[in-house]
C-alpha cells in the first residue's frame, strides 16, 4: 500500500517506479480521487461546524423568546443533517475508491533493483557448487521417485492433477527435510519455531498483498453464507416450482450467494449485511411458518442466520499458499515497542496454490504443486534494519542449500520480475541435472513498509511519540518439495538408488542411501 501523501508530494517520482514495474503513469489519477476525497471530507467537516454553531443557538433564541429566529435555526439544522449525510456517503465512497485504487498497484521497487520486464533480466549475484558430472545418463526426479514411494495416479484418484503420495523412504525424506530446515533456523540463525493457522480470513490475504489482485490464485473455503445458500437450495427442491414459498426462498438463495461471493475484504460486519440476514431472516419464517414437514429445517436455517448475524462471520476463509502470510500478520493492527525487533519467525506448513496462471507449465513431477510443504521465514524490523536483513535471510536459506550439497546461483530480480508485495527479491535457483538448468527453490524478499501499511503494523521508537510503520521480509528456508527433487537428482546413482546429504543422515535414522 502506497502514502498518498508521498505520492502528492513528489508524483514523478511514483509514476517513474510505476513504470519500471510496466504500469502507465498512475500519479495523475490518485491525486485526483485524493482530491475529491478531500472535498468531501473538508466539505462535511465545514457542515458539523455550521450544525454544531446553529445548534447552540437554537437554545439562545428559545431563550430570548425569538420564535421566529428558533423555528429558522430548527429547520436549517435538519437541512444540514441531511447535506451533511449525503456528504459523508460521498467521502466514505471516496475513502473507499482511492484504497481500492492504491491497493491494486505493486510496491515501487529499490532503486539498486535491475530495470527489465521479466526472468530474463535478472542478473546473478553469486553462485556455489559445480553441477555434477554424471557416468551414466541420470534419471529425472519422476523416474527415480516412482521407484521410492511416489505415486501421482492415486493422488489424481481423490485429488485430481498437480498432487502427490509419497510413501516409504520418499515421505521419510520429505519429513527429515523439513525437520532440518526447522532446526537449523532456529539453532543457529536465530528465528522463533511458530505453529500457525493454515486458514485465514480475507484481512489476513489483504495484508500480505495477495488479495485482492491475486484471488484466483488461492484456494478459497465456503464462507457461512455459501453454506446456508446450499441449505436454502435443499428447501427449494423439497417444494412446488410454482408455490410462492419457493418465489421467497429463491429471493434468500440470491442474496446469500451475493454476499457468499462478494470477496470485499472489511474488518468488520457492514450494517448492510446485518440487515440483509434481518430480511432473510423474515421472509423465511413468512414463507415456510406452519408448513408441515417443513418447519424444522426451517427453524435450522432461521437459527443459523441468526447465528451468523450475531457473529459476523462475513469474512471468507483461504488456505494458505505460504506460512508468509499468518506469520506477517502476527504484528498488524498494533503499535509495538522498538526493544521487539528485529523478530525473526519460521514455521513448516503445508501451502495451497490453485496455479491459475500456470496451465501447461511444469506438468510432470513435483515442481509445481496444488499442495506442497515449505519451511518459511519471516523478519519484522525497524526501517533502518530491512537492507542488512535481506542479506541475512538470503544467507540463511543459501546455508540450507550448502548443507545439503547442491549447487545453486543467487539472482537479483529485475523490477518486472518481482513479487507484488516486493521491494528487491533475491531468488536462489538450485541445479537440477535433467533439465540442464537453474530452478527457483527460495525466494527472499525485502517489502519494506509496503505490507505493514497494509496490516498498519506500526512501532513506536523509546522517547518518541509518533509511530512508524514497520519493515517486513520474508524468504523460503526452503521448500521442501523442491529440495526433494533437487536431492534426487544431484544424488542419484547409477543403479537407481539415493546418497543422502550427510547433513541428512541422522534426521533419516542413520540411513546413507535410499533404494527402490
């Protein structure tokens, strides 16, 4: 989220860092939405002071006896209340359509970013390792999985593409990764093991910068209202398609879905909605009170919109597509003291991504996954604390890379290639042998205070009054499935078996090599 006031003051220089994400100037526009939000504002604030001066003298002239001048006071202040209503509709709907319009536009990339559109713009900072060069013709990570416990056609069975089994020594594997990865963050680089929700509500996904640009590219969890539209769906089936109660179900069904599907991202249950349910509410009791065999699911479906009116529960819920985004938002909406940071977080959790804009890419194997596990990390800091922090971070997932004997390169991205919600991102990309290339297995990010004013995550430093908005970073430390591929395939042997990192080894038991 961007300071409009930075952008008034200074809108070439946004409309500069704009384009080097490939975006028109945007300045222009912002400015003018700002200014009619203004208006409106200062507008309705000029009419509180005229009612509240009108209203003081309404008791004076009532008395002073001055009926005239009472009645004229009386009817200029109920003139007011109604400018002024109008007035604070239009400066909420102005409030409303510069946030949504700042909301939609990434963060301005670092100035020591490379300019370029997309990968191939980005430039190489360092690498590690050299790729291995093999005696035998080395099998890919599909051939040699299958062989170990991985088996894609039973997950397609129950789940459909893009899921995996693993079983046996493969999901040992998996597991010891993860265990080490966990371990060596919090051992010897200093961040905090956290176990969060794999579910969170749409302020969460706002936070962090997926939503609400992004939402096709979550996996999104049937809020109350789609459950209840199902439930009135049900009601429907069990009655004449010409009977008036089903007209009035319908009218409920449409207004459920309407909000099941809204997706607005708000912190807190609107009126409107309240009284959208209080209205659903009545209809249904009109249209099914005293129908025989029908009132106790009616008085069910009547409780539980009660239920959710009470507990406005409006929100949507997503599954994760990374640990990035609950633990980002464990400082938003407060003001912390500066002695908390840096706070540096790492958590191993399943992620969920429905790769919208990924069909036909990556479709044999598990590089690119509907479900895969990741070991995240996460830093929140001061300001003056977030350049040397993404150095740090980058260095803590490449000490994974190192310990598990894979080569990999260090890129910088170029401002077209960067994440939404980034500032400057380093990928490590790990060689992959059958390929005859570098693939992503980390990416490490600095947002700067992008994402906290997102989440007005703010602290505040010892002696000073006004609060700062917060600095956060995140990195994967890394991802599990990836690293998975990467290590049977830069371990191989020719017969098919797996030499494991020695780094590995007491988190598999002892065991040195994997066999079919």
């Amino acid at each position: 989220m961007h300071d409009i006031r930075l952008i008034r003051d200074n809108p070439g220089a946004f409309d500069a860092a704009m384009a080097r994400r490939g975006l028109t100037p945007q300045a222009e526009r912002l400015i003018d939405l700002d200014a009619r939000r203004r208006e409106a504002t200062t507008r309705l604030q000029e009419l509180e002071t005229r009612r509240n001066a009108a209203s003081k003298e309404i008791g004076a002239a009532k008395a002073r006896g001055e009926n005239d001048r009472f009645e004229a006071l009386r009817a200029e202040v109920e003139a007011l209340k109604g400018e002024m209503e109008r007035c604070g509709v239009d400066a909420a709907k102005g409030e409303e359509l510069l946030n949504q319009a700042l909301a939609a536009l990434p963060n301005a990339p670092a100035e020591d970013v490379p300019d370029g559109e997309d990968e191939h713009s980005n430039e190489e900072v360092r690498g590690w390792g050299e790729p291995r060069e093999f005696d035998f013709d080395p099998a890919d990570h599909v051939t040699l999985g299958e062989r170990l416990g991985l088996d894609f056609e039973r997950a397609a069975a129950m789940s459909g593409a893009r899921f995996a089994v693993l079983q046996g020594p493969l999901a040992r594997l998996e597991r010891a990764l993860g265990q080490f990865m966990l371990d060596m963050h919090t051992t010897e680089n200093g961040y905090r093991e956290t176990s969060v929700p794999l579910l969170v509500r749409d302020e969460a996904l706002f936070g962090t910068g997926q939503l609400p640009k992004f939402a096709e590219d979550q996996f999104r969890i049937a809020n109350g209202f789609a459950v209840l539209s199902n439930q009135v769906d049900e009601l429907i089936a069990r009655l004449e398609a010409t009977d008036e109660h089903a007209t009035s179900l319908l009218r409920i069904k449409n207004r459920l879905d309407k909000l099941s599907e809204s997706g607005e991202v708000s912190k807190k249950i609107s009126s409107e909605i309240k009284i959208d349910i209080d209205i659903a509410r009545i209809a249904l009791i009109e249209a099914l009170s005293g129908e025989g065999g029908l009132s106790g699911a009616a008085q069910d479906l009547d409780s539980k919109l009660a239920e959710l009116n009470r507990a406005g529960a409006t929100s949507n819920q997503w599954l994760i597509p990374t640990a990035e985004v609950p633990l980002t938002n464990l400082v938003r909406d407060a003001i912390h003291p500066e002695s908390a940071f840096p706070l540096r977080l790492t958590a191993l959790t399943p992620c969920f991504r429905s790769e919208a804009g990924s069909a036909g890419r990556d479709t044999r194997g598990l590089i690119r996954m509907h479900q895969f596990h990741k070991v995240e990390l996460v830093s929140i800091v001061t300001p003056d604390q977030s350049e040397e922090e993404l150095e740090r971070m980058t260095g803590c997932a490449e000490a994974v890379l190192r310990a598990l004997e894979l080569p990999y390169r260090v890129m910088a991205l170029c401002a077209g290639d960067m994440g939404f919600a980034a500032r400057k991102t380093y990928d490590l990309e790990v060689w992959l042998p059958t390929q005859k290339t570098y693939r992503e297995i980390s990416s490490c990010s600095n947002c700067g205070d992008f994402q906290a004013r997102r989440m007005n995550a703010r602290f505040r430093r010892e002696g000073e009054k006004k609060p700062e908005f917060l600095h956060t970073l995140n990195g994967s430390g890394v991802a599990v499935g990836r690293a998975l591929v990467a290590i049977l395939e830069n371990h191989q042997n020719a017969d098919g078996s797996v030499t494991i990192p020695a780094a590995l080894r007491p988190y598999m038991g002892g065991v040195e090599v994997i066999r079919p």
